[in-house]
C-alpha cells in the first residue's frame, strides 16, 4: 500500500489526494472484477480439487474424468443454478425458523410469563 499523505493545506493539495484515491479505487475495482471472473470460470475445478482429495479420487482415471466433465461451461452453469437454488431454500428455512423463534419470543414477552410445554 503506499504511504499516507501528509497532512493538506491547501485546495490543490486535496484535489491532488482525491485524484490519487479515486485513481487507487478504480485499480482496485479492476483487480477485484479480474478475480471474481476468475473465480466464477473455476470454481468448478476448485470446488472439485478441494473435494476429490477426501474422496481419494485426486488423481487417476476418475479424478481426470470427472475433472474434465466439470470443466464443462454448460454443467457449470447447471451447478451455479442448482447451488443458487439450494442455497435459496437454506435461506428461506432460516428465516421460517427465525421469524418462528422470533414470534414466540414476542408472545412470552407479551403476556410476560414464560410457558413450558409438558
């Protein structure tokens, strides 16, 4: 990271910093889009190499065929909207089991007793 300015006395002083940070904040945008596009065309292969090694399937015959099979664009595309849709149904039973919670909760709040089912 480069070093912080100095203290700023004057208006092209702080013109100058502005200029230097908004030029800073567009390399790192570019840096970050760079690694996400790299991450979003491997995150098949990276998903698999993390998990194939716990299934003793790292390398051989089918750990080279199954790498080859998910580095296919279509089946990647599949597994992102399989992975999307999981993942929505994780968040909607996480919010069903919050707002549940959440409303018993308020009841006993309410009446201002706690009640235990026997």
């Amino acid at each position: 990271m480069s070093k912080l300015p100095g203290k700023i006395y004057n208006l092209q002083g702080l013109d100058y910093e502005i200029g230097r940070l908004q030029t800073k904040t567009r390399a790192l945008e570019k840096e970050i889009d760079r690694k996400l596009d790299h991450l979003q065309s491997n995150y098949s292969s990276m998903f698999l190499k993390s998990f194939l090694p716990a299934l003793g399937l790292k390398s051989g015959l089918i750990g080279t065929a199954l790498d080859i099979v998910f580095r296919n664009r279509r089946l990647q595309n599949s597994f992102g909207k399989l992975t999307d849709q999981v993942f929505d149904k994780i968040s909607d039973a996480v919010e069903f089991v919050a707002n549940k919670l959440d409303g018993t909760k308020n009841a006993i709040e309410e009446d201002g007793t706690t009640q235990t089912k026997t």
